[in-house]
C-alpha cells in the first residue's frame, strides 16, 4: 500500500505514517504516530505507546518488552520516506527474534473543519486489498461525494473506464479506523447519472431445474433499458410485444460495498463477498440504510460500486439493472464488537447477510448473525433471541447471481418496540487518531 510521498516538515509536531512490514514476502500494515524529533519520543504504533528516540535522520523505538512479544524499531526518514527493519516474535518459537523489512509513507490527515469531500475517481479496483492505495483519507462524520462505474466498467457517459467484473471506487482510508473497530456506512444519496441500464434475458444458474436450463441455452443476452430520471422509472427499450408497456420504477442500490481483508488473506475478486461485505447485491442497500462491517485493516479501506437501478430479490437474470451512480456517504467508527456477517439497518429494520456456497449456509451465517446482534443490542440469550426471530424474521434471497448465494434476515424493528436497546454507541471520534 504505497502512498503518494509528502515531504517532511520538519516543524511539524505530530507525523503519521502508514508502515509496510515485509513478513517473509507477505505485506502487513500497521500505523505509526509520533511527535518531533526529541527524546524522549512520544507515540504509537498500531495503537500501541512506543519508547524510543527521533534524531535527526534517524529513528529508533521499541513498543512494548522486546524481550517478550513486543517489537523494536531501526530506521532512517529519508525525504518523506521511512525506511529501516522491525523486529518481531518469531511466531513458531517465543524464544526467537526475527527482522523484517519495513517502508513508511506520510499519511496526510483530512483537514479538520472539513463537512464534505469531493472525490472524482479515474481509476477503479476489481478487488478488494490492502495492497491498493488509498484514494481519499476521510473523517468519521464528514460526507464523502462521488461517484461508481457500472458493473461492466462504463461510466457515466458510456466510455469504459475499467475492466468489466464489477469494478470498486476506493479505497478510501478512514481516519480513526483500527482492526477490531466497526466501520458504520450510511448512504446519504444515491442517484442515478445516466439514461441507459444494462441487464440479461434468461436466469441465474442457481434458479433453473434441467428442464429450464435446456430450454434457456438461447438465453443470457444483453438487454438495454432507458432510464426516465425525472419520472422515476425505467422502461425496455426494444421491448417484445407482450412488454411494450412494462415500466418499473427504479430504486438505485450499491450493489458492492466492503473493506479491505485481514493479514493472511489474499485479496478477493469484486465479485467476491464474505465477512468484509464485498459484491453482497442486497437490494436492501439504498439510500437511507447504514451498512455495518468488521475492519480488519488500519484505515479499514473502504470500497464501494456495482450501481444497480433495480433489482429483484435475488437477482435472478445475473445482472441486475446495472448503471453508473452518483453516491454520498457518511462513515461512523464504532467501538470494537464481533460482526459474524455483515449487517445493514433501515428505518424500520434490521437485516443480517449470510453469504455462503449454498442457500442452507447462507441461511445458517445470517441466523448466527441475527442472534449474535439482538444479543448485543438487546441482551437476549439464544432462547429469546429464537423467540423472536421464530415469530418476527423476513427471510429474502439476497442474490443468486454471484460466486456465493446470498440469505437476508430482516427483523422489522416494531416487532422489537417492547424490548430495551442497548449498543446506543457513538463512533469514537479519534480526530487526531488516524487509526
């Protein structure tokens, strides 16, 4: 995860870098902040206070009893880079040190008073990692503008801009964000910024029995649909008879939306999904919801896309209506909890996505989900959360289009009036934290 070099200032009271740790090859990412140049040097390192001494070019600091599991630092700041080796726990031995490589860059914080950010993307991920460059270092709190490609890579203007596949906007770093933290998500606007969408005739794989499967092999074509902006609605533009007067009305949805994954795991394609969220396609995903995701990473890395201007429960034709989207949202850093499935809440619910290989496991992650939650905002054991769920549980097919199947299980918060909610907790607010 390079970042753009910014050179030092050598004035400046506090610097943040964004380190890379080269652990046998594999990229790890941990964030450092200190104070200036002095002794004795104030800071942390991936959360953690570090000891140690800034002079001039020179960097040394040790987090923790480097004789026990903690780490020592030696390195250079070479005009705004940071460059030097970190010694670690060998994790086979507790007895044994081993150095690893290590580069830093400065991270630049959002400015403080900002209330909104305006990124433009010109280039766009069809995966979701670590390893990428952060677009946008961003505020909880602050409203963040921009905009996806669809599905296919085509932008606004019908130019393709990225290789077809789902391609993300991001990541955008999160100011404050830590592993073990829970990024909140709210989709302030969702808009659609051009007249046309694309989906398939025929079916998902996942819907059709033998019969159905030989009759459609003339099917999974492209079909074009015009989008009326102003009235709402979107129409089939070489309709066949017996359709020249469908029209639906459009609902914009992001389609894909998820964090970076943990240490350890190799990136995941944009038509991927699991715990980080990924290529989730719950058409429950609109304007007004909060999507809540485990972070894994500092920053937590951030990515979001796949603008559908409708879709069914499931998304039975593979596409969906996929077209490009202007987008706003507001991220919130939560307080460290599990998350064993992604969440989203609306107005008047609350859903948990099981996301799995097959439906009966999609079914299993999205109940397990729905129990750990009402157990942490409503302090319900495994009886009364079954209690519940067995009287008051809307079970939606999120998708069958994508490598996984995706169940919802929505509970519609009036079924939980009666019941004292308990997790009312504030994003931390670490302004001067980035995480």
């Amino acid at each position: 995860m390079l970042l753009p070099l910014l050179p030092l200032v050598a004035h400046a009271r506090d610097d943040t870098w964004l380190l890379t740790v080269d652990r046998w090859g594999n990229a790890e990412y941990r964030t450092l902040s200190m104070s200036e140049a002095g002794t004795p040097l104030a800071g942390a390192f991936g959360g953690q206070a570090i000891h140690g001494s800034r002079e001039g070019r020179r960097l040394a600091f040790t987090v923790g009893d480097p004789g026990s599991g903690g780490y020592r630092f030696e390195g250079l700041v070479e005009g705004g880079a940071l460059l030097g080796r970190i010694e670690y726990p060998d994790p086979n031995d507790p007895a044994a040190r081993v150095w690893h490589a290590a580069r830093g860059r400065l991270l630049q914080p959002p400015p403080p008073s900002a209330s909104q950010q305006r990124f433009v993307p010109e280039n766009f991920s069809n995966v979701f990692t670590a390893d990428a460059d952060p677009v946008l270092v961003i505020r909880p709190g602050e409203v963040v503008a921009t905009s996806t490609v669809d599905s296919g890579g085509v932008d606004l203007h019908g130019k393709t801009r990225a290789l077809y596949g789902n391609p993300q906007t991001g990541p955008f770093f999160v100011w404050g964000a830590r592993p073990g933290d829970v990024l909140a998500v709210r989709i302030r606007r969702l808009r659609l910024n051009r007249d046309f969408a694309d989906s398939l005739d025929g079916f998902a794989a996942r819907t059709m029995s033998a019969g159905m499967a030989a009759r459609m092999r003339g099917l999974g074509n492209r079909v074009r649909w015009r989008l009326d902006r102003d009235a709402g609605m979107a129409m089939l533009e070489d309709a066949p008879a017996a359709l020249s007067d469908y029209a639906v009305p459009v609902r914009p949805m992001l389609g894909g939306l998820g964090v970076a994954p943990d240490f350890g795991f190799a990136p995941f394609s944009a038509g991927d999904s699991g715990r980080f969220g990924g290529n989730m396609d719950y058409n429950g995903i609109v304007e007004g919801a909060t999507v809540y995701l485990p972070v894994f990473q500092p920053g937590a890395l951030l990515y979001l896309g796949d603008g559908h201007a409708l879709q069914g429960d499931g998304e039975t034709t593979q596409w969906a209506l996929e077209t490009s989207l202007d987008v706003e949202f507001v991220v919130d850093v939560l307080p460290p909890a599990p998350l064993a499935t992604p969440r989203v809440e609306s107005d008047d619910a609350m859903a948990t996505l099981g996301q799995a290989g097959s439906l009966d496991e999609a079914v299993r992650l999205a109940t397990a989900g729905m129990v750990q939650w009402l157990a942490q905002a409503y302090g319900l054991d495994d009886r009364e959360s079954s209690l519940v769920i067995g009287t008051a549980a809307e079970l939606r097919i999120a998708t069958l289009a994508g490598r996984n199947a995706g169940v919802v299980l929505r509970v519609p918060k009036v079924r939980l009036d009666a019941l004292d909610r308990q997790d009312a907790a504030a994003a931390r607010g670490t302004a001067g934290d980035p995480g």
